[in-house]
C-alpha cells in the first residue's frame, strides 16, 4: 500500500512536504497540551506538598497545644509579676500556685537582668548570669524557646520558654517556663492518614525542640546540607534533601507557634503523595501520540489518494512517450472519483 512512498530524494518529495507543514499545523496544539499537562502535573505536586504540610500540621497537635499555652501563660505571668518581683517570698509563692495548677510545667520563674532567680516555684535561689541561654535572651529580648539538655534546677532536659518583662521601655528581667520532655506525650492526637519517618519541632535558630521518634533516632535524619533555619521565615516549605545517613528524603515544614517554633516532617522519597499517578505520567505522552497518529494518517491518505496514482500515472506517461500506446488500464476510481470502474477516464480518453 505504501509502496514507493518514501522512493527518491525523502527530503524533496511530496510526502515529506506535506507530512513537514502538517507538523508545523499541529505544533501550536501540540504546545498547549505539553503546557496544560505541565500545569496539571504542577498543580498535582503543589496539592501533594499542602497535603505534607496539612499533616504535619496535624501531627504536631500536642507540641503545639503545649507550646502555645507556655507562650500564653508567659505572657499572662509577665504582667503580674510586676506586682511581686520585689518580695521573693510572695512571688515563689505565687509561682508555685501557678505551677501546681498547670501539670505540663515544672518551672515557672522570674530571673532579673542579674541572672539571680529568687523568684521560681522551686523556692531557691539560682544563678543564672553565665549561662549562655540566658545571655542570648537578655541580648534579644523577644519571646523564645530553648531545648535545655540539663536544667540548672531540675536536672533534666527540658524545653525553656522565656518572655521579656518590660517596665516601660526598660528590661527588667525575663520569664520562664519549663516543660518536661513527657509533657507532650499526654495530649491524645489525631489518627493520620500516613505517618512521617520522623517529626521534629525546631525554634527560629535550627535547634530541636522535640522529637516524636526520641533524638537519638531522629538524628540522622535531619538534612544533611540545609539548615532547618532557612525555612523559618517562610508561612510553610517542603524540599528534597540526603539526611545525615545519606538517604535522600522529602522534608514539610510548617509553623505552629508563629515566629518560635517550627514543626518538620520527614518523607521518604517515594511517598505517594509526591509520586504522579500512572495516568498523570501517561498523559505526558498525549501530544506525542497525537502528533505521531496525525502524521500515520497523513501518511496513509497522502498516500492512498494521491502519491500511488501521481507514480501510476509517470509510469504510464513514460511508457506513451515511448510507444505512444494508450494504457490498457485507468488510474482508478480513488484518483477521478468517478467509480471503480475507471468510465470517466475512458469518456476523456
């Protein structure tokens, strides 16, 4: 059927003209498909990402809950303890009211700019001028959250909330509420749909807060070339990195206690939610396939209703000129359209 069709010089023929301004037709719809399939492909990775964050959010209920009250109940004991921070007596005992009413806290206290906490619910006295955490606060007076891997007054680790107390313009010391690594794990959360390898809390300096997973095993799977602090200044993100172990993973962040505490999950990298469907990868191909049916086609009819006759009809001028014989044989009916049987050719002839 296609005999003789791609015979001669390919790139003058008739065929290849034709098949060459038909491709040149199709391109601009071929570009619109390729476009709205990237924009779908697009849109799907996008809806996947809000998907992670979505999760992590919920995920790290109980971190937020717990945070959120701590920075809420700072804030409250900030503005009365004004009122006490010059009695020590009066104001450890207010302090240790507070705490005893509020379980998911085992230190609530006042430290002056001196460093000298003789305002706490643990009723001593201590020295906080040289600790580090402490100098770092009083340098940006601005509510912040701290892991502590020893408290100087409980002796384990804990998360250090702290909230500046001004009297007019002027510091005079901070508040602070500490919370006990099991104080998280009293909150009931939601059932997922998929649980992260791992989930982290993190504060706007990088430093872990909390870890679901415990930290000796969520270490390694931190990013290994991104700091967590990048990220801090964003409403959410999610990127793709190797952690620490070199396995390369799918990280959500999220706020959720704004500007302090910064929540992170890990994914593998071949979750479902970021892998596109059989039928998105699919449709990737569409245009292609098109194009390539519309030229088979083209292929087909240019040859069919036109290059086979035109071909017939040289060999049958070539053999006249020769013999000036008249063919025995019409073109055929698919040439003139006048029937198979060739009539309106003999009629001319």
């Amino acid at each position: 059927m296609t005999s003789g069709f791609f015979s001669g010089d390919l790139l003058r023929g008739l065929a290849f003209r034709v098949l060459f301004f038909l491709s040149l037709a199709l391109l601009p719809i071929g570009l619109i498909a390729i476009s709205q399939t990237q924009q779908i492909a697009g849109q799907n990775r996008l809806n996947a990402e809000l998907s992670l964050v979505a999760i992590t959010e919920q995920a790290a209920t109980a971190e937020a809950q717990i945070l959120q009250e701590a920075f809420g109940a700072a804030n409250a004991v900030a503005s009365i303890v004004k009122l006490h921070r010059h009695d020590a007596k009066e104001c450890s005992d207010f302090f240790r009211a507070y705490q005893e009413a509020n379980p998911f806290y085992n230190l609530v206290g006042f430290i002056p700019t001196t460093g000298i906490m003789a305002c706490s619910s643990a009723g001593s006295t201590y020295d906080f001028s040289e600790n580090p955490t402490f100098i770092e606060a009083l340098a940006d007076p601005s509510r912040r959250i701290s892991p502590i891997e020893s408290s100087t007054v409980t002796n384990r680790r804990v998360t250090a909330v702290t909230t500046p107390v001004f009297e007019g313009s002027d510091l005079v010391g901070l508040v602070v509420i500490s919370i006990p690594s099991e104080a998280y794990e009293t909150i009931k959360e939601p059932a997922l749909q998929m649980s992260p390898l791992a989930l982290m809390t993190f504060n706007r300096h990088g430093e872990i807060i909390t870890s679901e997973r415990g930290l000796d095993v969520s270490a390694d799977e931190l990013p290994a070339d991104v700091a967590l602090a990048v990220f801090t200044g964003q409403d959410s993100a999610v990127f793709e990195a190797e952690n620490l172990a070199g396995a390369q993973r799918v990280y959500a962040i999220r706020p959720i206690v704004q500007d302090a505490v910064f929540a992170v999950s890990v994914w593998p990298a071949n979750t479902p939610f970021l892998n596109p469907s059989i039928v998105t990868r699919l449709g990737a191909f569409v245009p292609i396939v098109m194009w390539a049916a519309s030229l088979v086609v083209a292929f087909w009819a240019l040859n069919r209703l036109a290059i086979r006759h035109i071909r017939k009809l040289v060999r049958q001028m070539r053999r006249f000129a020769l013999n000036r014989n008249l063919p025995q044989q019409t073109l055929g009916g698919g040439a003139n359209g006048t029937g198979r049987d060739g009539s309106g050719l003999h009629q001319h002839g």
